[in-house]
C-alpha cells in the first residue's frame, strides 16, 4: 500500500481494496486461466468492471439526454464486442439485450466527449488510469486516432496491453507506459485529447499537478471525470487543478449525474 500512496501517488485509492486489485492485476497477466474470467473477478471488481446493474441503467439515462441511444443501438455489436473477453457478468437490458454495465458505461463516456471535441480528429490520445483498457477499445470502434497513450500503475498496464492485444485492429497504434516509466519523461507534446475518468482524481495533489503540467496542458482537450468530491479534498484539488491550466484555456465543470463532475477543458483558439 505504501508502494501504492507514496511511489506512484494513488493517494485517495481505499487501503482495503487497491492492494488486492493490483495483485489480480498481477495474477491476471500471470494466469491466463485467471485472466479469462477476470472482468468477474471480486477483488478487481471494488475498483473496475465490478459494476452493479444500476451503474448501466444510470449510462442509458445519460446517453437518452445526449439524444445517443438509437446511435447506441446502431452500434451494439460492435460495442458488446468489448465484453468477448475476461467473462464479465452480462446483464439483460430493456432494447439493448445482454451487455455489462461498465460497458455501457466507457460508452456514455464517449457520448460525454463528443461535446468536448465536436468533429475534431483526434490523432493523439493520452489516457490517465485507463484500467484494463475498455474505453480505449471502445474509443478504437468510433474514432480514427493514430497513437492512443495509456498511463497506469505497472501491473495495471500490463493488464491492459493483454486484454487490448485481443482487439489486432489496435496492434501498432496503442502506446502503454507505466506511471513509473513515466517520471522520466519530460512531457507528452501535441496531444490532440487527454482523459481521465475517476483516475487523476484518485491521485495526490502532486501527481495530480504532474499529469496536468507534463500532458494535460500539451493538449488541445481536456476531459476530466472528478470522482473524489465526497472526500474532504476532493473539491479544492479539483479547483487546483483547473486553475493550473492559466489563461490560455477555457473550461466547463458540469455536475452530471450523481457526485461525478465532468470538466471539459479546451486551449483557446482551437476549432
Ligand atoms: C477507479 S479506476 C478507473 C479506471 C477507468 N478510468 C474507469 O473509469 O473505469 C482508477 C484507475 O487509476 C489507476 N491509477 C492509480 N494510480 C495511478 C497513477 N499514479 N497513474 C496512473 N494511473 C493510476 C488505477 O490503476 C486504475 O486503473
């Protein structure tokens, strides 16, 4: 835990859970036998892909006020393809049949961008705590990118890399770096969008800083899902956070659903 708080700055991760999900993590990439029912499993379920049914009824709702659910239905295969691997519990959902609910969830996420980008082609992404890789595979069935960049704990990227190298349509164009590989970079340059869903967030203050001051402001869009606002913290870091970006950026925080905020951050001038 230690590891976890002090060397890579998980500082709001919860003691009792983030221990044991990156041992999966660890098992997960060891274990194939492991790894095919991994998306089930009840340890790295506290932290992701765990969700309950509610949590996909909750995306459906958002994606209906976005006016995206016949884009949603259009595009149901291709979406479900993401739960053809690791076993995750299925859950029967009214119009849409069988699908997870994180799923379902890394899809609302997209629908939550479009705002942000609007017909921008993003060529370069960059992904903050991208867990097994679900958004990035989803993002893959909507987008053209060239270079999608995924930072995460080391046993947490692995994990990605090997559930992603199920999907060859991706083989070449994804990017894995360990958050500890990366305090040697200097920066990430000329990112077209930055990520992160309920990942940054969880970090503390001074890998919050880094992240924003190394990636996030070399890019021209910044979407941010800030999950800590029930923590004593969580608002003022948020607030940090923002300010850091300085004059040449414009942003949004927008209270959803729920306690998540959404930021939208853009550079000034972009079309
Ligand atoms: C709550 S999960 C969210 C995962 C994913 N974005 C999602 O919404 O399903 C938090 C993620 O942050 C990752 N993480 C923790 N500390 C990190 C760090 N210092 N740098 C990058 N990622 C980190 C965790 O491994 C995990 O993948």
């Amino acid at each position: 835990m230690d590891l976890l708080k002090e060397k890579y700055g998980w500082g709001n991760a919860p003691d009792e859970t983030a221990g044991p999900y990156i041992l999966k993590c660890r098992k997960f990439v060891e274990n194939d036998e492991a790894f095919s029912n991994f998306r089930r499993d009840f340890d790295y379920g506290k932290i992701l892909s765990g969700d309950p049914k509610i949590v996909g009824d909750i995306a459906i709702d958002s994606i209906k006020k976005f006016n995206q659910f016949n884009f949603l239905l259009d595009n149901l295969d291709e979406i479900k393809r993401n739960d053809k691997v690791g076993n995750p519990y299925l859950y029967e959902y009214d119009q849409l049949g069988e699908i997870n609910p994180s799923t379902l969830k890394y899809f609302n996420t997209i629908v939550e961008i479009k705002p942000l980008i609007g017909d921008y082609v993003t060529k370069k992404i960059v992904e903050i705590g991208g867990g097994y890789g679900g958004l990035c595979r989803i993002f893959d069935a909507f987008y053209d990118f060239e270079e999608y960049i995924i930072i995460d704990l080391p046993d947490a990227i692995k994990l990605a890399e090997k559930y992603l190298n199920y999907f060859p349509k991706l083989n070449g164009k994804v990017k894995y770096i360990s958050c500890e590989e990366f305090s040697n970079y200097d920066s990430i340059e000329n990112v077209d969008l930055f990520i992160a869903d309920s990942s940054i967030a969880e970090c503390n203050l001074q890998t919050q800083n880094l992240y924003r001051d190394k990636i996030a402001k070399n890019s021209k869009h910044i979407y941010v899902a800030w999950n800590t606002h029930h923590l004593p913290n969580g608002n003022s870091e948020k607030l940090n956070f923002i300010d850091g970006f300085g004059d040449d950026f414009l942003y949004q925080d927008i209270l959803l659903d729920g306690s998540v905020h959404i930021i939208y951050i853009k550079k000034e001038n972009v079309n």
